[in-house]
C-alpha cells in the first residue's frame, strides 16, 4: 500500500468516523459553523465542521418537512378558487410554503458547505 494510499484510507475512515457521529453538541448557530469555518485549518477541523453542517442541515430538512405538513393542511382548507390562482391563496398559506422553500434552499446551503469542507479536509491531508 504506498503512503498517498494510506493517507486516503486513514482520511476516509477519519471521515466516516465524524460523519457517524452523534450530535452531542446543542445546535450550533449559523454564526457559530460560520466562525468555526473560518478558522479551520487542519484535516481534523474541517471534517468536523462538515459533521456540524450536515446535523444542521439534518435538522432544517425536519423542520421544512413540518412547515410544508402544514402548508398542506391550509391549502385543503383554502378556497377553490386557489388552485385556480394560486396569487389568491390567504396569505398564511402563501408564507407557509414560502417558509418551507427558504428552509429547504438553508438545508441545501448546509450541504454544500459540508462538502466543500469535507474537500478542504481530504486538502489539507493532503499537505
């Protein structure tokens, strides 16, 4: 085994290790994973900011699915002339579809970031 191919295999188990780990920590804020973003340098802090935004985009994707439950249960009750015209709908349904939109696009953003982290970390092994 040469040593690049040791490295990608103590970098994946590394990897599979924080990924599996569970979220002790309380949920971080967005400024909190933004601050520790920034001052990840090394292999081991950057996995664990990948770790930290995939909890967090874990817990956005939950709490879209429970606003877009209840934007399901408003637009059976609102009036037929909504699906007709959708710009008609009374505007708690209007806002909760769009709560649920901004929290799936949040997930998304948080998944981004844990790969571009993850990408940093198998770099910065790589030095």
């Amino acid at each position: 085994m040469t040593s690049a191919t040791r490295r990608r295999a103590s970098l994946l188990a590394l990897v599979l290790t924080l990924g599996l780990a569970s979220a002790a920590n309380a949920q971080d804020t967005p400024e909190q994973l933004a601050s520790l973003a920034r001052q990840a340098r090394t292999t081991q802090q950057h996995a664990d900011v990948a770790r930290r935004y995939r909890v967090q985009a874990d817990a956005l994707d939950a709490k879209a699915a429970e606003q877009e439950k209840r934007a399901a249960t408003l637009a059976r009750s609102a009036p037929p002339i909504v699906h007709k015209w959708p710009s008609m709908a009374p505007k708690a349904l209007q806002d909760a579809k769009q709560d649920a939109l901004d929290t799936r696009r949040a997930a998304r953003e948080s998944r981004e970031l844990a790969e571009r982290h993850q990408r940093l970390a198998v770099e910065a092994l790589a030095q």
